[in-house]
C-alpha cells in the first residue's frame, strides 16, 4: 500500500483525490471516493446554498468517511457558499478559480484545512504565505478551467517553492500518472476526468461516451478572450466558440453563447450544443468502471511501477566515479 503525508492529513488510505467538478461532483460519486479509501469532494459550482447544503448532508447519509467541498471563487454566491461549508462543518475545503485568502481566516477558525488549486508558482507561493494547509499544483493539462504551464514542469517547481504538501493534478487518469506525481515531489494526486467515466458518476451517458471515445488531441481550449481559458472536447459548440472568439465578438456575446453550456452536456447529454469539459487524460480512458474498481487498479499500478524502477537501481559506483 502506498502511504504518504496525504493519507495521514486527511484520513484516507490512498493518495487519491477526487475532483470538486462541477455537475459531476454530486454526493453519489464524492461518497464512492471516500468509501473506496480515496478522498470524494462535493463540488458547489454556483449552486444555491440550499442545495449546497442538502448535498453536503447527503453525503454523510452514504459514507462516515472523511470528504471535503470546492467552491470556485469567481462565482457570485462563493461567499455565501463557504459559509455554508462552515456550518455544515465540511473537513477539507478546496478553492479554484481565485484567491482563497479573503476565506482563509474564517474556515480554518471553523477548523476547516484549506487546500487551493493553483496553476502558477507565484500563485502557490503566495497562497503558502498566507498559511493554507496543502496546495493543489494543476497543469494546464485539465479539463474546465486551466493555466498555461503543463503539470510536468509544475509540480515540481511548487514543490521546490513552498514548505506544505503538494498534490498534483492535470492529464493524471492511472497508476502511471500517481507514479509519476510522487517522483516529481508531491503527496497525491487529484483527478477529475478519470473519475467522470465511473458507474457512481451522475453524468450523462452521453458525456461519459464522448470521453471515453477521447483521443491524444481531442480536446482544445476556448474562453481566452474573456480571461477565462477552459478546456473541453471538441465539438459543434466549441469549435463555434473559437469561431466567435477569432471573429472578435464582444466579451458579453461570448459569455452569453457560453452560459449553461456545461450543464446542457454534463445533465441533460447534449454533446452537440453543449460543452464537454475534459482533460487530456480522456485520451487514457476507455471504459466506465465502479470508484472501487478503478482505485484499486490506480493504486496497484502505481505500485509495479515503483518497484519495477526501484529494481532497475543496481549497486556499485557510477561509471563517472570509476
């Protein structure tokens, strides 16, 4: 078994968090992760209080293990989302999108670990200064909203520029990718994509389909035009939002033509006018399992492949020394 500062921190068995996605983080899947030894997060999105709450408490109805919640910071009811984490008493609390400062001080007074995702070394730096708990480094690799520097060279560098623990996420969908994380120096890995294409997933069929027909180079980036660049698979939708943002429509015209569009594909399966967020891992996921299922293989895969390298060490002085 695979045991890092990760599993202690949270009070899981596997190094393995589950992305706060929104429309797919509902308490179904969140439970599953957390019953299976990884660690589920319900994802608020902009969903109204009400609604964040029934969630949060429907959790707890299907797992006594641990869980945590995301809220994205650029939605207009954050504040009021997090105030709900608070008075649900929500253990771990994961933020994107933003800033995680202006909430810092009232969810650790709740006693609540704050883990923001960043996609920058500045950004992981500055939320290291202003003592969060961990740090999720997330490579422009991911699906929905992204950065511009690839989890490769990322991970490492937030490793090396802060003193608290680091979990990686971005293009990580195997015991290959969790293998990978922890040689670059962090404690975990979140995945987002992989954990769609699961039978405890509320997702449309559809939406899982379309992943799971996912290629290398299926997917593309829109939304830099507005300042909000995200990732998804290619399709009727998105390639007419590139269309719009090449033909210079205004920054409310391509919000508009995007309102909604996550929803019409992840809930009701309109793969054609909807969007499809997904990361580059679609092109590693060809099937739809059970969370338990793919944990285990996650976990057992990761595990030959550190012991396979570890064999490939062999005693004696290196040839420069010799």
């Amino acid at each position: 078994m695979i045991r890092t500062p990760l599993c202690e921190m949270l009070g899981i068995e596997h190094p393995i968090v589950q992305g706060g996605m929104a429309w797919a983080a509902t308490p179904e899947l969140a439970a599953a992760v957390s019953n299976a030894g990884g660690f589920g997060i319900v994802g608020a999105g902009n969903s109204p209080t009400d609604v964040v709450r029934h969630e949060l408490r429907r959790v707890r109805e299907l797992t006594s293990r641990p869980f945590g919640a995301n809220v994205p910071l650029f939605t207009a009811g954050a504040e009021e989302t997090v105030q709900a984490f608070i008075d649900e008493q929500v253990a771990v609390v994961t933020t994107g999108g933003g800033s995680a400062g202006p909430y810092l001080e009232p969810l650790q007074r709740a006693g609540i670990l704050v883990i923001p995702v960043v996609a920058s070394v500045a950004l992981a730096r500055r939320m290291a200064r202003l003592g969060v708990d961990a740090l999720i480094a997330e490579g422009m690799e991911s699906g929905g909203h992204v950065g511009d520097v690839a989890t490769l060279p990322l991970v490492p560098q937030v490793v090396d520029a802060v003193d608290i623990p680091v979990i990686a996420a971005g293009g990580i969908a195997d015991g290959r990718g969790l293998a990978a994380a922890l040689a670059l120096g962090a404690v975990g890995v979140q995945m987002g994509t992989r954990f769609i294409c699961t039978t405890e997933c509320q997702a449309h069929p559809n939406y899982k389909g379309r992943i799971v027909r996912a290629h290398d180079r299926a997917t593309m980036v829109t939304g830099r035009s507005v300042g909000h660049p995200v990732r998804s698979i290619r399709g009727p939708f998105v390639r007419r939002f590139g269309d719009m943002e090449r033909a210079g429509a205004s920054d409310e015209e391509v919000m508009a033509f995007g309102a909604g569009s996550l929803s019409a594909a992840m809930v009701h399966g309109d793969i054609e006018q909807g969007s499809v967020m997904a990361g580059q891992s679609a092109g590693l996921v060809d099937d739809v399992i059970p969370v338990q299922a793919l944990i285990e293989r996650t976990v057992r895969e990761a595990e030959t492949i550190i012991r396979q390298n570890a064999a490939q060490i062999r005693p004696g002085a290196n040839r420069a020394e010799s």
